[in-house]
C-alpha cells in the first residue's frame, strides 16, 4: 500500500530546504578550495562566502561585515552572550526564553548569585517591559537578551523600547531572531540591537549553518569560544563551511525577494486553520498574543487530549507539542507554564507552524486530521475514565 504523503506544518523546528539553497550547496561542493588559501581554488571559495556575507546582510539590512558566519543559532547565541556579559553586572532575558540563551544566562551567572534578571510575561506571553525598565532603574546592568519571536506561540517582543531603555544606561542588547528572520522583515538600520542570532534552517537554508550579527559600533571585548586560526574576523576559528555557506546565503537572497508576499500568504494560511479547527472542535484555546505575532505560527490547547496521543492519531500531519530542541523532556513547556497555562492543558497543546510551500489544501486536510485525532483521544480518555461508586 502506497503511504499517504506527510503535511508539513512544523517550520519553526526546522523549514524544508528551498530550491535556491540546495542548488546553491549541490554547487559549492563541485568546487575545492579552503577559503582562507590565496591560491585560485581557495579564492573562489572565498567569493561564495564573501556573496553570501553580502545577501544576509541585505535581508538584514547592515554590512557584510557585520555578519559573523557560525554553525547556527545555538553557538550564536552562546558566542553572543559569553562575549558580551561582563562579570559584576547583572544580566536580564525572560523565563520563556530558547534553552540556548536561557542555559547560557545561567551558566554564565551560577557563580554569581542575584546577577541574573529573568523577566516575566503576561497571558500573552508578552514580556513585561515595565520590569524591565525597572531592573535598568538600578544601573547595574550590562547585558539584555530578548528573543524577537518565541519559538512556541509566535509571541513578538516590541524591540525597539528595550533598545532605547537599555542603552540609556550603558547596556548592550542582544535579541535571539532565529525564528523571526526570514518570516517578518527586520531593518537593523533601524533596529538598533548590538547582536543578533539567526539559524538557515528556519527560513528554507541548510541545517548546521547560521549567523551572529555583531554591530560595527558596539564596545564588545570578545574571546572567541573556537580558538584556532582567527577566521571570522577572530570571532570563530576552523575552516569555513563553504556550501553551508552558500545555502544560507541562496536562501536569504530568496526570502529577501518575496517575504512581503510570504508573510501576508502564510498569515492568511494560519488564520483559516484556526478558523477551520474552531468549526470542528469544541473546547480548544488558541495561546498567545492574537496580534503580535509570526504569522506562520499557531499554538493550540485541546483541554482533554494530550498531544503525544494525538499527535500519534494522525501520523501524516507534521505538528509538534512544543519546541523540537525539548523534545522527549519530562516536562511541559516552561513557556507555556510561564503564561500561567496548567501543566495538564500544557501537555494537551499543539503548536502548528507554517512556512513558504505551506497551501491552503495543507491547511484543510491538517484541520479535519486534527479534528478527526482530537476527539479519537478524548473518546479514548472518556473511556479510561474510571466510574465513581
């Protein structure tokens, strides 16, 4: 029997490679050539970082030589808040933050006591900025960290504020944009964050490759966490991966040509998923901000029906029950539990995530799968459920 073909609705774990990329590394591997050798092999590969420097750098819209090439999100982060934190200041991020920076921040302040701020968001997963400007009130701070899209519910920091507060008193900031890149526009002439970490994987490029933007202008004294023969400018030592390298590039020049269309298709996309779930099933809620945020992504509670069970109820829908880097914890989801949703309706939460080969046929056989798999499971609960008496 031939297998039915899987919908993919889980971008924000990782996104399917875009055409452009993948011929973009099919190409660089053709070629030899280290890009820090001056012979004409070497030369060549230097061009296709030097190119893909360039088309990251227009998405973004800074210098090329702002951009610090890494093997994705995580080690940017972690490059990113080890350079910038200084030992005796504290530092402040949120308690719905990714692992990578929240593990970081309190590796990085274990010895430390009281150092580390973690900021506290609303029912909407909005961070509270008046907290924020609070801990600034004190002076002492000399790093924040806030991610510019939650990886869970889609939930949008308003940046620009956080900026303006932070360096009114001499903090630098950092913002984790791995899932905001390639789905929003963002102008970091205009968004004045001293860095900013970015993954390919989640806008269409290879997996293994992202990027860490460090601003010209920042006072940062970095040690590199790579040491070794000082490329990327000494920020991350070892030979460059040259295709990764090209795929990053391919698929940031291919989002940068059609993101307006994208956003405003995939937007309309999630908005009648959630339109067709509401017509089918009863007792769901949709969490997080209705207006701020990505618009490709959807996380949903089905009060009564965990989502591993339904999840396993409908094996050709591609979802997930939280982020993919915490999958198999024993735990809910800490952004969820941070929101004040229950650790009983948080394992009962699917998050649908959308992205540029995502379709409206997609969209309606993912909803009558999901309703279809809801009420399996709930009828299967209801069963369980012991009799009083």
């Amino acid at each position: 029997m031939e297998q039915s073909p899987v919908i993919y609705l889980d971008y924000n774990a990782t996104a399917p490679t875009r055409p452009e990329a993948l011929a973009a590394v099919v190409d660089a591997m053709h070629y030899v050539g280290n890009a820090s050798s001056i012979h004409l092999p070497g030369q060549s590969a230097a061009q296709r970082v030097d190119s893909a420097r360039r088309q990251v750098a227009e998405l973004l819209n800074c210098s090329p030589g702002e951009i610090i090439f890494t093997s994705g999100a995580t080690e940017a982060n972690n490059l990113a808040l080890r350079a910038a934190h200084s030992s005796g200041r504290r530092l402040v991020t949120s308690n719905v933050e990714h692992p990578a920076v929240l593990e970081t921040a309190r590796d990085l302040t274990a010895d430390q006591p009281g150092s580390l701020i973690l900021l506290e968001v609303d029912a909407d997963g909005l961070v509270d900025l008046a907290a924020l400007e609070n801990a600034l009130g004190h002076g002492d701070i000399g790093l924040v960290s806030l991610m510019a899209a939650n990886n869970e519910t889609g939930v949008l920091t308003d940046l620009a504020p956080v900026v303006t507060a932070a360096h009114a008193v001499g903090a630098l900031v950092h913002t984790d944009a791995t899932q905001m890149v390639g789905r929003l526009p963002i102008d970091l002439a205009d968004l004045d964050v001293d860095l900013l970490s970015l993954s390919a994987h989640k806008f269409g490029g290879p997996q293994g490759i992202g990027a860490l933007f460090v601003r010209r202008t920042a006072s940062i004294p970095f040690r590199p966490q790579v040491t070794g023969g000082g490329q990327e400018r000494g920020w991350r030592a070892g030979t460059l991966n040259v295709p990764g390298i090209a795929g990053v590039g391919a698929a940031a020049a291919a989002v940068h040509r059609s993101l307006a269309e994208e956003t405003a298709r995939i937007g309309r996309l999630r908005d009648l998923l959630e339109h067709a779930v509401s017509a089918s099933i009863d007792g769901y809620r949709v969490n997080g901000h209705r207006v701020a945020r990505l618009p490709g992504v959807s996380s949903i509670t089905f009060p009564g029906a965990p989502a591993d069970a339904v999840m396993a109820a409908m094996p050709h829908v591609a979802v997930s029950d939280g982020s993919a880097c915490a999958s198999g914890a024993p735990s809910p989801s800490h952004v969820l539990l941070a929101m004040g949703i229950n650790r009983h309706d948080a394992d009962c939460t699917l998050r649908f995530s959308l992205g540029y080969a995502t379709t409206e046929d997609h969209i309606m056989q993912a909803a009558d799968a999901t309703a279809h798999a809801v009420k399996l499971v709930r009828a299967s609960m209801d069963a369980c459920t012991p009799i009083p008496g």
